[in-house]
C-alpha cells in the first residue's frame, strides 16, 4: 500500500517535539503490521521545505529543515513522485470537480493548488494521501466526487 505523506505529515514525523509526531507514527507502524507498505512524497514537499528555509530567520528550523531534507533524499525507502503529463490531467479535472461542488471563483481556488497537485499526485499513483492539512474541506469534497481518491489525516 503506498502512503503519500504530505508536508505537514513529513514534518510531524520527523520531529519527535513535534505535536502529532507519535500519531502518525503509530498509525505508520499500525498500517505496516497491516500491508507491505511504501512511503511516498511529492516533489512539491520538498519546495515546501525550501520555501520554509528561505522564508525564516530561525536557525533551529533551518537546521532541523535541511536534516529532513538531507535524509529523505538520502532514505531509499521513500519513494519521491514527480510531476508528470498524466497528474496535469487529473488536477485539472480535481481542480473543475472542487470549484463545481464549492461555487467558489478562480482567485479563490487559487489557494488550494498545491493541495490539488499532490492529490493528482496521490490519484496517479494509487497512493494514499495522509495529510491534516483539509482547507475548505478540500479531501472531504474529493473523496466524495472521486472514488480514486484516499485521504487519512492520522492526527486525529
């Protein structure tokens, strides 16, 4: 089974301080005793970390950023999903099927794209999404207008 992580899974898990960092472990571990299963990021998490390394002053973040950096590149378990000709397509049939059931506008909508690409992400590849990060309802709406679509928030 693969597991898509998103940012904010990725950075509760790799920080023991971190709030939800033993939820999503024990789900990671409950779910492994389950299936073979196989961690995944997308590539945008990673440009999600960067903006966080770039956008504060804090030395501590940084640091502890370039560590999550530095080992999921270096962690050959993990599998980094690319962006990809296929996942357009899916996002943009995501993103018309989001703003129909929301009756939202095009600057509105605006702010979920990355949300949207990595859920592309997770459709394309049969993954799992595991995200707390539900803006608007926006994995909620997904899961009911796609039946290809997974989504868990393991903090809760």
């Amino acid at each position: 089974m693969n597991f898509l992580l998103d940012t904010n899974a990725i950075i509760h898990l790799s920080r023991r301080e971190a709030e939800h960092h033993n939820k999503i472990k024990e789900k990671l571990l409950s779910n492994a005793h389950k299936f073979e299963v196989n961690i995944c990021i997308s590539l945008l998490s990673l440009y999600e970390l960067e903006y966080g390394i770039a956008h504060t002053d804090n030395e501590k973040v940084i640091s502890e950023s370039r560590r999550i950096i530095e080992s999921i590149k270096k962690d050959k378990e993990i599998t980094i999903f690319s962006l990809t000709e296929e996942g357009a397509k899916i996002f943009g049939e995501i993103k018309e099927q989001y703003r129909k059931n929301k009756g939202i506008g095009k600057k509105a909508l605006q702010k979920h794209n990355i949300d949207l690409i990595i859920a592309s992400t997770a459709i394309e590849n049969r993954a799992t999404l595991v995200s707390q990060d539900n803006k608007d309802k926006i994995f909620e709406i997904l899961k009911n207008v796609r039946d290809d679509f997974e989504w868990e928030d393991w903090t809760q």
